[in-house]
C-alpha cells in the first residue's frame, strides 16, 4: 500500500494483510465397540463412526479511512502545485473506497470477525458378505450455522470509518482546504459487513451411501 504519509514514515508500519493471531483446529473419530450377550445387540450397535472437526480462527485485520466529502470530490489539494493529484496533509488521495487514512489509526489497525465451523459426521457400516458391505453416512457442514463473513483487506466491509464534509472540502480548488470529519455511523456504515465468505458457507447437509466389493 502506497505511503499515507511521506513525511513521517514511523507510522507507516502495519500488521500484514495475513495476520491471523489465532487458529484452533480440532479433529476427531469415535467408533465405539460394544460387547453384549445378544448377538443381535451387538449386530444393532456396532460398525458406527462419529467424526468431529471444529477450526475457530481469529479474523483478517483492516484499515479505516475517510470516506468522500460532501461534493463527491477527492480530498487533494489544488493540483496545480502537485504533479499528480494527491494529498493534502498527507491524505491518501484516491485510496478506494475512502480518500484517506482515518487520523490517529495506522494501517490494518481494525480486525474483522473471526471465521468459525464445526462440520460432525455419522456412519454406519453393514457387512453383507465376506467381500460386500456398504456404508450409510451422514454429513452436516457448519454445524452450528456460524456466520462467517469475509474481510481481507477492507473487502467485504465497509471501511468508511468518517465522513468529510465542509464548503471547501474536496473542492480541487482550494490550497488549504478545511474539511470536518464526523463519523460513519448512517445505516450501513463503517464495520458493516457485506460478503459471506464463500470458503465457509451456511449449515449444509448431505447422505452418501457406498457400496464395496
């Protein structure tokens, strides 16, 4: 990401794009063996499989910033004292979907939802002959139908942390522009969340029947 502020490279360092603090992984089969005096109780309660895998994960961090001023216009000074059209007080100027970093927060200093999914499965196996059997098995994804959204790198967010405003905000004109911020908090504004991460959709169930010989 481009510098937001050239002039003071301290706070430019940030966590990256990939910075998971913590993921918990848990994986487990039971099968139990029961033994009884009835053949036809052990025939009934035997050849089960329980599977359980749960994976809790921290979320992706992410960056607010200052959302377009009243006018529509790029917070950039007048370009005729710049050789691209770029910052004002060391604003990133065109930076999608804000127009520059929010004060007082570095890059990547937010941290979105965490993405969490349990997926259980049972099965049971019959024998029918000494080389066939088959296998009833039944899955559930998402067990606890989590809602798991996606975030990464301001994506599947809104960002939008302030909104500029003032009568020579972003006018493109003005050299010292004066610009009030107020914060985001319309409906739909900064943190909300707007994508569902595809890798981790809602609860999802399915039967699979094998056949071997």
């Amino acid at each position: 990401m481009d510098f937001y502020n050239q002039f003071t490279l301290r706070q430019t360092p940030s966590l990256s794009l990939l910075d998971q603090r913590q993921r918990l992984s848990i994986a487990t089969v039971y099968a139990p063996t029961l033994t009884t005096d009835s053949a036809f109780a052990n025939n009934l309660l035997n050849g089960f499989r329980i599977s359980l895998i749960a994976q809790l994960n921290s979320g992706h961090p992410y960056t607010g910033f200052i959302g377009t001023s009243t006018n529509g216009a790029s917070l950039s000074n007048t370009n005729a004292n710049d050789e691209t059209n770029n910052t004002a007080g060391g604003l990133g100027g065109n930076a999608q979907p804000g127009f520059g970093l929010a004060p007082g927060d570095g890059l990547n200093t937010f941290t979105g939802p965490g993405i969490n999914q349990v997926d259980f499965g049972l099965e049971r196996g019959f024998k029918l002959k000494e080389q066939q059997s088959i296998t009833l098995k039944f899955q559930v994804f998402n067990l606890l139908n989590s809602a798991n959204y996606f975030v990464y790198g301001g994506s599947g967010i809104n960002q939008v942390q302030y909104l500029a405003s003032g009568a020579t905000c972003g006018d493109g004109v003005t050299l010292n522009q004066t610009c009030t911020l107020t914060n985001n908090t319309v409906p739909g504004g900064f943190k909300t969340l707007t994508a569902v991460d595809q890798g981790n959709p809602p609860r999802i169930m399915q039967a699979s029947f094998t056949y071997k010989f």
